[in-house]
C-alpha cells in the first residue's frame, strides 16, 4: 500500500494526539455519523475538526462585503476623494518625522 493512502496525501505520519472528553448523547451521535461515512470515529473526527478549523480561518482572514457595503467600498477603490487638508498636514508631518522628502 502506498504511504499516501496509509497516511493521506499531504499529511504525514500522524504523531500528535488530542484529546476531547464529550457526553454520552454527542459520542453516539458521532458513533453513528462515522458509520454512515464509513470511517473510523478517530479519521471522522479528525476530518471534522480539521474542516471546521480550516473554515474558521477563512471565515477570520476573508472579508465579504455584500450590498451598500460593497458598494461603497468599490467606489471608494475606483474614485477616491482627494485628502483634506489635515490629512495633507497629518502626512507631511509623518514624512518629516521619518526623514523622507
């Protein structure tokens, strides 16, 4: 058998461990969610986990804007308004104090 399908593509030998204490209710419930998908209660929860952790950081990292949010974000991209003049002074003095011209 070749390592990949042993240890799946991309993953490596397993040698770390987590440990997860769940009440009776939740073990059969995920008992039986592994049987349906015919796996091993260790890989559903593994996969599971590992799923949910990788949708967790999308959802943190990714922004979705949707409406007038959007919008106004778009527009703000494609037609920006000229700074004022205390964004003008606040940037000249930020230049000065690092010594660019």
């Amino acid at each position: 058998m070749a390592q990949t399908a042993k240890y799946g593509p991309g993953r490596g030998r397993k040698a770390e461990r987590i440990e997860a204490r769940v009440n009776s209710a939740q073990k059969r419930r995920i008992e039986y969610a592994a049987s349906l998908k015919g796996t091993t209660v260790s890989d559903f929860m593994v996969r599971s986990a590992d799923d949910a952790a990788a949708r967790a950081i999308q959802e943190h990292e990714a922004w979705t804007l949707a409406g007038h949010d959007r919008d106004v974000f778009v527009n703000a991209l494609l037609k920006p308004e000229r700074p004022s003049a205390r964004m003008r002074a606040a940037a000249r003095r930020y230049k000065k104090r690092l010594g660019i011209s």
